[in-house]
C-alpha cells in the first residue's frame, strides 16, 4: 500500500496549474486538435499518433452564464470560476488556431474559411471576458453597490408616482363618462321634444281659425319638400331596376341641354309635380276631413281609419296615375301594388307609405288652394321662355353672366298666384342652341 506521503492531495490552486500546463504543451500544426487531458504515462508529447492524440486532448469548454457566475460564488469562488472560464477561452482560442494551421496544409480554400470563422469566434469570446471581469469588480465595490441601490430607490419612486398618475387618470375617465352619459341622455330628451314639436307643428294645421295664405305658403312649401324627397326615392328604385329613366320624363328630355347629367333627376321631380298637382277631381278636396287628416302624426293611419274617404280616393287615384305599371313591375317583379289599390285597399309597404306622406301634404295644399279667397291660380313656364326672377327661381342656383343666352327649359315646380302675392315657380335652366350630350 502507499503511504500517506505519497498521496497526492488535488487543490483547486493544483488543478488550475496542471490546466494550464496542458495548454502550454499544445503544439502548432501536427499536434491533436485537443488539449484538455494529461499526457501518457510513458512521457510521450510529441503527439506521435493522430489517433492517440484526439483521445486525450479534446476540449469541451464549459460556457458559464454573466448571472451565474456572479450571483452564485462566493468572492473567491468567482474569481477561481472566471480563470477557469478564462483557460477554457484560451485552449478555445489556441485549437482553433491550430484547426486554422492544419487547413493550410495541404492547402484547402473551404477549411480554411471555416477554420477562420471559428478562430474570429473564439477570439471574440475571449475578448468578452475583460468586461465579465470588469463588472464582476464592479459589483464587489460596496460603493458601485449603493449607487445601483440608489437608482433602485428612485425608479421604484418613479413607478408609484406613475402608478398614482393612472390611478388618477382612471378616476377622471369615469367621472368623464358619467358626464358623457349625461350628455347622451339630455340629447335624447331635446331629440324627443324636437319630434314632438315638429308632431304639434304638423298637426297645427287646423280650418277651425280659417284658412290663409300663409297656411297655403307653409303647406305648399311642405308640399314641394315631400315631392323633392319621394322624386330621390323613385330615382334611387330606378337605378336599382335599370329602369330607363327616358321613359318616364321623355317630354322634357328631348329639348333640354342639362348642365350635368344628374341634373337630369330634376325632371323626374318635374313629372311628379305636375302629376300630383294637376289633373285631380274637386270632389276628392274636402275642408270637412282635412282636420281630420292632418291630426294624425302618420298619415297612412288615417287611411286605414276611413280608406274611402276624400284623401284615401284621392291616394288612390294618384298612385295609379303617377306610376306606370311597366315601372311598378321593374321595380317590384309584380304589379300587386297596383292590384291592391284597384281593389280599394292601401299596401302597408315602405314604398306606398312614402307616397302617402307626399300625398296628405298635397292634397292638404290644393285643398286650401281651393278654399282661398282670391283662390290660388297656379301657372307654369313654357320650355324655351326668358328667364324673370320676378316670378321664376331656378334650380339648382346659378349664377349667369351678361350675354349668357339661357332660357327656362322646364318647370319643375309650378307657382301660384293669390290676388296680388306671388310665390315664384321653379325652373331649370338651359342654354340656348347647346347641344345636348
């Protein structure tokens, strides 16, 4: 048996000497591509088998995280892991620059570069090591450790100040909202007593006072509104169908030059007035219904209440008057809308609800129309007469120059005449000798 002073005890001061008598042995070209074992017992270091040499010298260096090595040794501890990091770096670094030596020789243009990759690696790695070991220092200065303390402190400070600031924020975007809501709700209310103003207003529409121009003028303004707005209508159906608009203003179409080609939607409105407001029976305008009429803030309720009565035949009347079937059947595939009304009833469809509420406005002017003292005269323009600002108003507004050659080219809306007060007609405009596109 040995004796116990033949035994060898291994430090960690040892270990560290025999690592880095293992690097210094390591040749240049010829040696084995690693060094990390002792050589053999019969004292052979010139690396005289390949095969030998790659058994014991190959290295396999142990990467330890910034954070490990740091945080988890003692001071001592530290400095023992970081040369150990160091020598593992260096027998890196010196391998691959033997790789590098070898892929000289023979000469190979691909080893080579490979070779010099690996060497540029290792030898950036083992660069990084100063600054490793320079905060490693750093942190052990108790000095470096207040200052981070510090700035720990004011950061932390930092967060509860924004902390309290969202707080802050979040109790204004709720009193922000409360107030919003509030906004909401007094809207809804002014919206509520908008409409019922604008209920008690067309229901304020009464004979028991009598009747008097400037009930004619603000029922017949209303009039001109609800023909405008069902014109829109009927042209947006018309563009849905590929209805051909010609033939429905063909009168008007074929003598007016039209400054844009939408305008040509004015001479749809023209056709609806003249149909609405001209060619009715007198019998169908009746003072004796029209409280009764005008009292209901849907006037398709009034209908189906007395559907035979003055302003139901008069509905009636128009409708089948107004739209030709050619039209009811491109628009709906079928002519039940005027099958319906034939047989006396009134459709519940948004379509015919829409006329209605353009017919309870007519019939409501041509009935005071009628029952006016002078009564009121209605008159039209002529296609081709000089435009006069006294009884005309064109549409849409323009504005023509001294020598500009316009003439009416239809009336849209007709005017009236009541003894020596005037409510101007509308007209379209149209240049003279244009040609029309």
């Amino acid at each position: 048996m040995e004796s116990a002073t033949e035994k060898v005890r291994r430090t960690p001061s040892s270990c560290l000497l025999l690592r880095i008598s293992d690097i210094c042995k390591v040749r240049s070209v010829g040696v084995a591509p690693t060094v990390r074992e002792k050589p053999k017992a019969d004292g052979s270091a010139t690396g005289e088998s390949s095969e030998d040499g790659g058994a014991h010298l190959k290295v396999h260096p142990h990467h330890v995280s910034d954070h490990e090595s740091v945080s988890e040794c003692s001071s001592a501890g530290c400095e023992e892991a970081f040369v150990e990091r160091l020598l593992d770096a260096i027998s890196g670094l010196k391998l691959s620059y033997v790789n590098l030596q070898q892929a000289l020789v023979p000469y190979d243009p691909e080893e080579i570069t490979i070779a010099d990759e690996r060497f540029t690696s290792e030898l950036q790695e083992t660069a990084g090591l100063k600054d490793l070991y320079v905060n490693m220092n750093k942190w052990r200065n108790p000095m470096y450790q207040c200052y981070v303390g510090s700035r720990i402190q004011e950061q932390q400070k930092l967060a509860v100040e924004l902390q309290a600031g969202m707080c802050k924020r979040d109790s204004e975007i709720v009193c922000l909202r409360a107030e919003l809501d509030e906004l909401e709700r007094k809207n809804m209310e002014l919206e509520e007593k908008i409409g019922q103003s604008a209920l008690q207003k067309e229901g304020s529409f009464a004979i028991g006072m009598g009747v008097s121009t400037d009930m004619f003028m603000e029922l017949f303004e209303l009039s001109t509104k609800s023909i405008h707005d069902f014109a829109k209508l009927v042209v947006r159906w018309m563009k849905l169908s590929r209805w051909n608009l010609g033939n429905l203003t063909s009168p008007i179409d074929n003598s007016v030059v039209y400054d844009k080609r939408s305008h040509k939607n004015y001479a749809v409105e023209a056709y609806f007035a003249c149909m609405m407001l001209m060619g009715h029976k007198e019998e169908y305008l009746s003072l004796d219904v029209f409280d009764y009429v005008m009292s209901f803030s849907d006037p398709f309720d009034a209908l189906m209440k007395a559907p035979d009565s003055c302003f139901g035949r008069f509905c009636r009347e128009k409708y089948l008057a107004i739209l030709p079937p050619s039209m009811e059947d491109s628009f709906f595939g079928n002519l039940d809308h005027r099958s319906f009304v034939e047989n006396g009833g009134h459709p519940r469809t948004p379509f015919y609800q829409a006329f209605v509420t353009m017919s309870r406005y007519v019939w409501a002017s041509l009935t005071v129309a009628r029952s006016l003292n002078p009564r009121a005269e209605m008159f039209y323009v002529k296609g081709g007469t000089e435009f006069r600002s006294k009884h005309m108003e064109c549409v849409p507004s323009k504005i023509t120059k001294e020598g500009d050659k316009v003439s009416v080219g239809f009336t849209v809306m007709p005017g009236f005449k009541i003894g020596c007060t005037v409510i101007r007609c509308r007209v379209y405009l149209s240049m003279v000798n244009e040609r029309n596109f």
